[in-house]
C-alpha cells in the first residue's frame, strides 16, 4: 500500500481476534478488519476492546486497514 493512497481514519476497537487481527468500528458505524504492522506489534499488544486508534486504509479496499497509533 503506498502511503499516497491511503485514507487515514480513527475508530473503536470492538473486538480482538488471534494473529494480530482486530475489528474496528469506524465513527459512521463502518467495520474494518484492521492489523497491527510486525514493527508495532510487540508495542501493541495489549491493544484491548473500547480503545480508540488510529489507522489507515487502502482506496482500494476499505474493508481492511492498518493500525498505525494508539490514542490516549
């Protein structure tokens, strides 16, 4: 994914699946299946639900994305 044509967003995570996978609910009810990169993963791994992120999503394909920050 090139950083170009990437949509960034903010969502909610709502639930937390193995491998790194998570389900995020955008602010306009929208659900993404979002992954933590491998760079990120050991400082995110006590992502947990009700947390709010920051993530980006390719143009192409808006059911998927990448978690890149975790708001506080």
């Amino acid at each position: 994914m090139l950083s170009e044509d990437a949509i960034r967003g903010e969502g909610t995570i709502r639930e937390v699946l193995p491998n790194g996978l998570f389900r995020v609910e955008l602010p306009n009810g929208h659900r993404v299946l979002a992954h933590v990169p491998g760079r990120l993963r050991l400082e995110y791994s006590g992502l947990l639900p009700g947390e709010k992120v920051v993530m980006k999503m390719s143009a192409y394909d808006l059911s998927r994305g990448c978690i890149t920050n975790r708001q506080k």
